[in-house]
C-alpha cells in the first residue's frame, strides 16, 4: 500500500482579508457612532433655524412699528388717500372746489428766419411765480432759438416751439410746477399771451358758510389728517376720506409668529420623539422638551384686567397655541391700548425665549450644536487613526502569511521526495 504526504498551498489574501475584517470591527462601531452623532448635530440645527426664525417674527411683532401702519379710503375715486408710518385716526368730509394747474402762455405766430440769414443773438428775461429773474440769450429770433434757450436754463419752465404753418411757429412756455403765479416776459422776448392761469388747489371743509377752506400748491394736501395726504383730481362735492389703524396688518403678522411657532413645535415633536418606528435623532432630549415648554407658557400673558384669550391667542390641551383673527379685530377696535399691550407682551416674551435657544454665540441649541459638532470632530480623528493602524496591521499579517506560504512551499517540495522515495522501496506485502 503506497503511502503519501501533502501541504496544501494557502489562499493568505482571503485569509488576511478575513482577519482584517476581526480587526476592523472597533472602526465599524466608531463609523455607526459618528454617523449617528451626525445625525443629532443636523437635527439640532434644523431646529435651532427655526427657532431663530421663530425669534424674528416674535421680535418684529413686539417693536411699536407694528402698530402705526394705518389703512385710508376714500368715498370718491377722484380723491386718493396716502398713509405713512404713525398715521393718526380720524375721518374728514370736504368739497374740491379747485384743482391746482400750471400757468401757460403762447406767443403770436413767429416765422422763421430765411435759410442761410445770419442769426442775431436775442437777450430776454423771464421772471418765475417766486419772482426770480432769469436773464437768457437766443441765438436768433425763431422759435426754436428761444425755446432752446429756456429748457437750457433752470428757469422752471418748459417751452416748446409749436408749428402752424410751413415756417411759422408759435412759441408755448409752461410752468414746471402747479400753483398760484405769473410769468414775466421780457427784453427781446416774444410777446407772450396767458394760456391758463397757475392755481392753487382747493377744497373746503365743513358746511358752506360755517367752514374753512384750505389750499395747496399741487393737488396733493400733505397730512391733511395725522400721517395721512390726500390728493384730488378734479371738482367734487361731499368727500370722505377715512384713516383708521390697519389691524389686518397686524393680524397678519401675529399669524406669522403662531405659525412659525407651530412649526417649531412640530419639528421638536418629531426630533425628540420615542415612539417604536418613529424615534426620533433627538429622542427625550429635555432640552428642546423644556424650550416647548416655555416657548407654551408664554401663551398665558396677561394685562391688568385681560389675556391674550381676549385677542384671540390661544393655547390648547394639546401644547399647541391658536390665534382668532375674528376675535383679535374685534378686541382690538374696542379695547386697542390694551390690545397692543397683551400682543406685545406675548411677542417680547416669545422672543426672548426663542433667542436665549438660538442666539449665535450663547443660545443653549448654540451651544449643545457646538458640543456635539465636538465630538463628531473626535470620532472622526479616531476613525483616521484606525485607518493608520488597520494599515499597518494588514502589512504584518500580509508579511506573516507570505512567510508562511514560503515555509508551506519548501514542505510542499519535501512531501513530495519523500512520497516519490516511499514508493520506490520494495513491496513486501
């Protein structure tokens, strides 16, 4: 019976690249650590966004700008009404019995001179409705010439040469501006005729005889009524305007800050949740736990002898706080000092909650981001130095086996003369 000894040859890469997986392992559960952690820093700073946006909205709503938007209309469509910031309330009856306009004049017909007639400087003067002189010069005596020498001054006129006739002009000179006032011509002026006479506008507040009336340069009366100007546009009996505090705008920017709350809330609801399929990359933190809760109790703001319930903001058994537009407008029209008083005091307290979370430098959010971002830095220097000894390691285990494959080769060559040798020795069997 023949006998036979063998050494099989070894696949090292696969058995290296086994072993390294064994050696990797810490590596694996720092990487899982690292992109948890990551997890947490984006979920905190999602939040921490919109807490700040949250903060904005809340401290724009609690500054007195707020309330000094006014809305104006007016009972006739000839009669614009303007507001500015801190518009006074009021409402004011009167009649347009003038609107303003510009004084004009035109010169007789002007022929123009022959082509190729030399053309002789012409000096004139004009004096404006504010009595100001203005001394000219025209290059000739067409009507061009004057009219290229008055729109090249600030005589605060326009003129324009008008054509009548092949080579007769007439000369129009406007005022710039509306208002009582005449225009003087003279020197080698043209003589020059009135068109329209400059006037002031017009109009006439309260009963005919037991009034006053008022006047204005433009048909724009500047803060006719606290904050607010009215312009008219064309003779008219019986107008009102109106001006009263616009606490739709209002209403539209408490509705901002509720929703942008809501949206706070419902990002730290999802982020710290611990239901089972649902848990959240903030689970139980009892730091954004304890901001909703704060952010929730400032709903319970309070003025001596009202609550925020009384304009409308609301907060729920749920933790959610609501706001009654309907309810606010109407508090607001009876009650607005006190109005004013509870909005801004649930504003302000909203966001000095929301900035002491989110502020930049000292926020608690800020801050936690900060830490966390910290150690995900450290997670990710560990992961790097496991990269360098996991490589060295691979060079030794790779050195090891190729050592040992070299051993296993040279057994391989004695197993096989000692197996060539065995079989040449006499049988005896």
């Amino acid at each position: 019976m023949g006998m036979s000894i063998g050494v099989g040859n070894l696949d090292t890469a696969a058995i290296v690249d086994q072993l390294m997986g064994i050696e990797a392992n810490p590596q694996v559960l720092l990487k899982q650590k690292l992109s948890k952690q990551n997890s947490v820093v984006t979920a905190l700073q999602g939040v921490n966004a919109r807490v700040a946006s949250l903060e904005k909205a809340a401290r724009a709503l609690s500054k007195p700008d707020a309330w000094t938007k006014t809305t104006a209309t007016s009972s006739s469509t000839s009669v614009s009404v303007s507001t500015s910031a801190g518009s006074g309330s009021g409402s004011l009856t009167f009649s347009v019995t003038q609107v303003a306009q510009k004084a004009s004049y035109t010169s007789g017909v002007i022929t123009n001179l022959p082509a190729g007639t030399t053309k002789v400087p012409q000096a004139f003067s004009i004096t404006g409705a504010d009595g100001v002189k203005h001394d000219l010069t025209a290059d000739g005596t067409d009507a061009a010439d004057f009219a290229k020498a008055i729109n090249a001054a600030d005589a605060g006129v326009v003129a324009t040469a008008v054509r009548s006739a092949e080579g007769q002009y007439r000369l129009l000179v406007t005022a710039k501006e509306t208002g009582v006032g005449t225009l003087t011509f003279s020197g080698s002026a043209p003589t020059m005729n009135p068109l329209s006479e400059g006037q002031d506008a017009k109009i006439y507040v309260g009963p005919a005889g037991a009034g006053f009336e008022l006047t204005s340069r433009s048909n724009t009366f500047t803060d006719l009524m606290a904050g607010a100007s009215v312009t008219v546009s064309k003779i008219e009996a019986g107008v009102t305007v109106t001006a009263a505090p616009n606490t739709g705008a209002v209403a539209s920017q408490i509705t901002g800050v509720i929703g942008s709350l809501g949206v706070v809330f419902s990002e730290i609801t999802s982020q710290t949740s611990t239901a089972k399929g649902a848990v959240g990359n903030l689970a139980g933190s009892s730091l954004l736990r304890g901001l909703q809760q704060q952010l929730a109790s400032a709903a319970w703001a309070a003025v001596p002898g009202a609550t925020l319930k009384d304009v409308g903001v609301e907060l729920q058994r749920d933790g959610s706080v609501t706001f009654d537009q309907a309810a606010f407008t109407a508090y607001a029209a009876k009650e607005p000092a006190k109005a004013q008083a509870l909005i801004t005091a649930y504003s302000t307290a909203v966001a000095d909650i929301a900035k002491g979370a989110s502020d930049s430098s000292t926020g608690s959010i800020t801050q936690a981001v900060t830490i966390d971002q910290s150690t995900a830095t450290d997670l990710t220097n560990r992961i790097a130095d496991w990269d360098d000894r996991l490589a060295q390691r691979r060079t030794t285990l790779e050195r090891t086996y190729a050592a040992l494959q070299v051993a296993l080769d040279k057994s391989s060559s004695t197993s096989s003369w000692l197996s060539s040798a065995l079989a040449g020795l006499p049988s005896y069997s």
